[in-house]
C-alpha cells in the first residue's frame, strides 16, 4: 500500500463539522480571523470558513424527523454507523 502521508498532490482533507446557530457560528470563527460564506445551494446555511489556506465546514446539526426526533448519524474509524437520537 502506498503512504500518502507525504503526498500533496491531492486535495487536502477538510473536516465537516455540525453548528446549532449558523449566525454565532459565523461570528465565532469570523473573529479568529477566517473568512466564512455560505456554501448552500438551498435555504439551510452550509458555511465554509476560510483562512491562510486553512478551510473548515460546517453543516446544521440534525434535523428534526416526523417523528419527533432531531437524529444525526456518525461513522467511526472501523466503519460503524451509529444513530443518535434526542427528542425536539
């Protein structure tokens, strides 16, 4: 298997991370000094901060289903799917 760990020819990795507030979120990373826009193509805010080639996302935490529940979903390192559940 080839180590990439030296490899720049590819793109850098950039973490997803869930917000609660878009707005404090921006204001947030805005005041350590990155650029943050909204990357979303429809109305829930999906921003991208930006800074000295640093970059970072963030996404609306889960959302709320029909039933009542605001659930997201995680993978972990060995590529289990775990659900989490809250009432709303």
């Amino acid at each position: 298997m080839a180590d990439h760990r030296h490899d720049h020819s590819g793109w850098p990795p950039v973490p997803v991370l869930p917000y609660l507030d878009a707005m404090a979120t921006t204001a947030f990373w805005t005041a350590l000094g990155f650029r943050v826009s909204d990357g979303s193509p429809d109305g829930t805010p999906y921003l991208l901060a930006v800074r000295e080639g640093a970059e970072l996302h963030f996404r609306s935490l889960p959302e709320v289903k029909p039933w009542g529940l605001r659930e997201m979903t995680v993978v972990d390192p060995a590529g289990t799917l775990v659900r989490l559940a809250e009432s709303a």
